[in-house]
C-alpha cells in the first residue's frame, strides 16, 4: 500500500485472507469523486517566500524518493485498549539534508535551491507550517525539537474532534462514521515564527490504534521555511 504501489494499476493482496478465491470475484469496483476546491489571496507588501522543509517522516531517512508507509501489526489478543497501540517515530533535519542528492531531484526541488543559493546547514529559517499527514485510527502525532524535547506542534484524536484529529461521525459526505476527514496545522506569522538552522534536527512521533491490522499508514510531516534574510 501507499505511494509506490499501484503505479501501474496493479494492486498486490493476500486473496488466501482477503477474497474468496484468486480472482476476487466478489469484490465490487467503486467509483470515487473528489472535489477539490483551491482559495487564493493576493501577496500583500512584506510577504515573504517559503519553501518545502525537508522534514519529517516517521519512516523516511530523506524527504525524496525513500518509502513513507508502514505496517501496523495488530496487538495480541487480551492486550488492554489502552496499551493496543502502536509507536513510530523518526529524527530528521528541518530543512537542509542533501545526503541523497539523486532521491531529492526525482521529485522536489530542494537540492537545487540549495546548490543555486549555495545554502548551508548552519543557514538560518523560518518555522512557519506545519501539517500533519495521517491514515484512519490515528490517535496522535507530534513535531519535537530534538535538542530541547519541546513540542512544537501536535495533534490527537479526542470525543470532540477538538485535539486535531477528526474522525466522522455520521454518513455525510465529509463525515463517514469511522474514518479521518480531517487534520488541523500549526502556523506561525512574522511576529511569532522560530528561527532555527536549516540542520536542526526534529523528531516526529506518530500513534496509532493497534487493535486491528493496517497497511502502507503513514505518520508525516510537511513543513514549510521561510529564508531568514541575513541583511535585516
């Protein structure tokens, strides 16, 4: 599951658990539409540029063409819910690692406003979005600073759909019973957004509800900088 299956149209599954003989017979094609809808604003005087961090995946050693999912072993039997839960987490530099320069050009373009710019680790950036990227029975997420053990953001799941992390509580389009609809972010503006090195390094920690088995979760985050400008 996830981003490099099915590429072709082909999809891999264990038909011996899944279906009720090779071919799948029984199983019915659905056909899905999204709507998606895109608001824009005008840039105002003092707005400033922002850029793709290379941070983080909970899976990921680089933010290019490296896997992103992961499985989720179902816990065993008799395990009490709260303790039914399953743990990833992963450290990465916030927006300067060009250790898989071949990775980083199949996809983004990073290496190359790195090596146009000449930009280093020690350059410094703004911390101004950060956007969690989830699967269903998610319980929680979070973006720590790896030198201070601050959480910087995070996000969970709570009876109210007030923690960040919705779930659908009826049959409405938007709000499927038993599904993720939605994600909150953090954002920071020019009065409070961070400055940190383009290498910091941040550590992302995503859990999930392990009481059934899942696969290709994932547990991101995508982060957007801002260049410090070193003349003001």
């Amino acid at each position: 599951g996830g981003v490099f299956c099915c590429h072709d149209q082909e999809f891999l599954i264990d038909t011996d658990e899944e279906c009720s003989d090779s071919l799948c017979s029984e199983a019915i094609p659905d056909l899905v539409y999204g709507k998606v809808t895109v608001f824009y604003e005008d840039a105002e005087p003092g707005a400033r540029d922002v850029e793709r961090g290379a941070c983080c995946s909970a899976t990921s050693g680089d933010e290019g063409k490296s896997q992103k999912e992961f499985d989720i072993p179902k816990c065993a039997a008799g395990t009490p819910q709260d303790e039914c839960v399953f743990y990833l987490e992963n450290v990465q530099e916030l927006a300067y690692n060009v250790k898989h320069k071949g990775s980083y050009k199949v996809k983004h373009h990073l290496v190359e406003i790195l090596e146009k710019n000449r930009l280093q680790g020690d350059d410094l950036v703004y911390l101004v979005n950060a956007q969690p990227h989830l699967h269903m029975n998610a319980l929680s997420i979070q973006l720590i600073d790896d030198v201070t053990g601050e959480v910087i953001c995070e996000m969970h799941q709570t009876e109210d759909n007030k923690g960040g992390i919705m779930s659908g509580r009826g049959t409405a389009a938007g709000d499927e019973i038993g599904f993720l609809v939605g994600v909150s972010q953090c954002t920071w503006d020019g009065k409070n957004a961070r400055q940190y090195r383009r290498d910091h390094p941040f550590r992302v920690r995503g859990v999930y509800n392990a009481s059934t088995a899942q696969r290709g979760v994932m547990a991101n985050w995508k982060l957007m900088v801002s260049p410090v400008d070193p003349k003001k």
